[in-house]
C-alpha cells in the first residue's frame, strides 16, 4: 500500500523565527497620530479579530494608515498590498495542513525528465512521502516537476511565481488547491522557508543558489529555526561537492563563516542517506522557542538519567550562563497547550553560532531516550 504524509504525533508550532512568549503588552501597537483614531480602529480590532489577535491587527491597520498618509508613492502602496494579499493566501492554503511536516524541493527548472538529477528528485519525494512529509516546490517544470511527482499532487505544494515566460504550474501540480500564484520572489520565498520543516537542493542555476543561500543565511543569522538542509544530487554528481569545495576553500579558509557553520548543510549522492538526513532530524527533536533568553527545546522523548549532564559539558559553548535542565513546560508556555506535555531541554543560550546549535541538536537526537514512542508509519 502506497504510504502518504500524515500529521505529526505532536502538533507543529510554525513560528519559523523561533520568536519570544508574548506576554498580552499592548505597549507594540503604536499610534496613528490621532488618539480618537487609534481607539476607533483597537475598537475594530477587536470586533474583527479572533481570540487574542486584536492587537497585531489594530497593529496592522494602523502601519496601512500609516502608509497611507506618508510619502509612499501609490507604486509602492500597491506593492505592500499586493505582498501582504500574497501571504495571506499563502496562510489560507497551508493553513490545513498545519501539523503536517514539509520538505522544500529546489533545482534547475531545465533538468529533464530523463536526467539521472531528476528521477534522483522524484526518488527523494517519494521517499519523503512514505515517512510523512509533504513536499513544497516552486510547482514548474525539470526539478521542481520531480518534486511534485515524487510526492503525487496529494501530498505536494506548488508555490508558483508568475513570469513573462514559464509562468504555467507543471502537470502534477497544475489545478490542485494546494497550488499558491506568486508575483513576488521575496513572498514566495517565505513561504518555502516559513512553511518547511526541512530543505532539499538539487543542482540548478542562479535560482537555485539564490533559494539555498536565501535558507542558510537566514539560519545561520537566527533569523529562522536551525532545520535541516541537505544538498541532494544523482549518484556520482560533482555539482554540490565543488560547491563544498568553493564553500570551505574561499568562505572558511578566508575566515568569513565559522567551522560550524558547515554543520548547516549536508551534501550527498545518496537518496536513503538525504531522507535520513531529515527524518532523523526529527527523531528525539521536536522543536524550539525562546522564552526571554532562555532557549526551550521540546523532545518527543526524555532523554536518560546522565544524558544532559554530558550534554551540558560537551556543549558548555552554546550555555550563557547557568545549567541545562530537563523538565516540563515552563509558566509562559501556556499558549501552546497541544505541546504542554513534551518533555524540556532549557537552558540560557548563547547566541550566535548556530551551526553549533545545530550539532547540539544532532547530539540530542544520538542520545539515548528513555522510551521510544511508535513510529506510525512502521505501525501501518
């Protein structure tokens, strides 16, 4: 029986910033400039909003008034617009599938179907697929067809960016409800790093670098959750290792990334060894948030008595000040009910190198649990 996505056993929280607990301050909202205003939209706000987002989007009313009434010229105006029209869509299609864990697929648009990097793509998704995750690519033809068919239209995103030429979705993913039009690169690009849960590149042109670039800056910076980014290609490829090569020899050797920042990214010509790659990401790892500059990481499992404690002294690195310890959710937690029941990695971490965050993460899933919970898909 063919295997298909399924919703992680935990729900998964996508804040990709890994952002701070907010604490109910309206102090952010700020002002129109005019007091009777400000309290006629807060009063709009709250009469529109849902439960406990009347003040981001008094927030967001007050920025557009704002707009409205500064210097921005009416080109601009419909830019904002358009961009922010463009995520909201984007959230309205991912919306329901939510708890589902995803891979975003990159690769040269001109690739083949008969090319060796493209059955290598298709191959990949497929086997994605059979251990839960979607896939999400940018729904055009050569790697990104691949993506799609690999995964089937059920279990695949198309994010499509609408260009002079190329500007149709592919056939696997043309027509499906999941398929989202884009008229901006830098919308579009959100959404592959906001809505992932892990990355796959395959060879490809200036796109292709710029998507990759795109991810690990963003990583590397803190700007989104350390996941895992892995550089696929067909067996006996070249492309991604001189990529490594021109990597370590003109951005480590010059002293412009770290060591650890090489963690960020794993480059094979191994199918079986790049889904392992994301799916042992996600073994004893769930996720993490900040909580002031407390780092709270959420495991499926606890790990065993003795563990944290040579956690602790293998990573003292990445502590800023006091101990790890394991325990339950903290007080500021309590906005994420589903996750209250995950056992806690917290620590005050020092900010920074998250490469190295990366490696504690990768020694986190190595480390022995204290019970193993069922893997549904080996349970079918």
């Amino acid at each position: 029986m063919t295997k298909h996505a399924r919703k992680s056993p935990v729900p998964v929280e996508r804040d990709f910033t890994a952002g701070m607990a907010e604490h109910g301050r309206r102090s952010f909202v700020g002002s129109t400039g005019d007091r009777e205003l400000d309290a006629r939209v807060m009063e709009l706000a709250e009469a529109a909003a849902g439960a406990g987002e009347a003040d981001l989007l008094a927030e967001m009313m007050i920025t557009a008034v704002r707009i409205s009434r500064g210097t921005v010229t009416a080109g601009d105006f419909k830019m904002m617009n358009r961009a922010l029209k463009e995520m909201r869509a984007a959230e309205e299609v991912f919306g329901p599938w939510r708890d589902f864990r995803k891979v975003s697929v990159f690769g040269s648009a001109r690739t083949r179907p008969d090319d060796p990097q493209y059955q290598a793509a298709v191959e990949f998704s497929r086997q994605m697929r059979e251990h839960g995750f979607m896939t999400i690519t940018g729904a055009g033809p050569g790697i990104m067809a691949a993506g799609n068919e690999g995964a089937g239209a059920e279990d695949s995103f198309g994010l499509n960016i609408v260009l002079p030429f190329e500007a149709t979705a592919n056939e696997f993913i043309a027509g499906d409800d999941k398929l989202v039009e884009f008229n901006y690169f830098f919308t579009r690009k959100l959404s592959f790093v906001k809505e992932s849960d892990a990355t796959a590149g395959f060879p490809g042109g200036f796109g292709t670098m710029d998507e990759v670039f795109e991810a690990l800056t963003l990583i590397q910076t803190g700007k989104a959750q350390v996941y895992p980014m892995v550089l696929v290609e067909a067996k006996g490829g070249k492309y991604w290792k001189f990529w490594e090569q021109f990597v370590r020899d003109h951005l480590l050797r010059s002293g412009m990334i770290s060591e650890s920042d090489l963690s960020l990214f794993r480059v094979t010509d191994d199918i079986e060894e790049a889904v392992e790659e994301v799916v042992g990401f996600y073994r004893t790892f769930h996720s993490y948030r900040y909580v002031g500059d407390r780092l709270v990481m959420r495991l499926m499992n606890p790990l065993a008595e003795g563990e944290v404690g040579r956690l602790e002294q293998e990573f003292g690195d990445v502590i800023k000040a006091g101990r790890m310890q394991q325990r339950g959710a903290l007080e500021e937690e309590d906005n994420e009910p589903e996750m209250a029941g995950l056992p806690r990695l917290v620590f005050r971490h020092r900010r920074g190198n998250f490469g190295r965050l990366r490696e504690f993460i990768d020694a986190v899933n190595r480390a022995t649990t204290v019970e193993t919970v069922e893997d549904p898909v080996e349970a079918e």
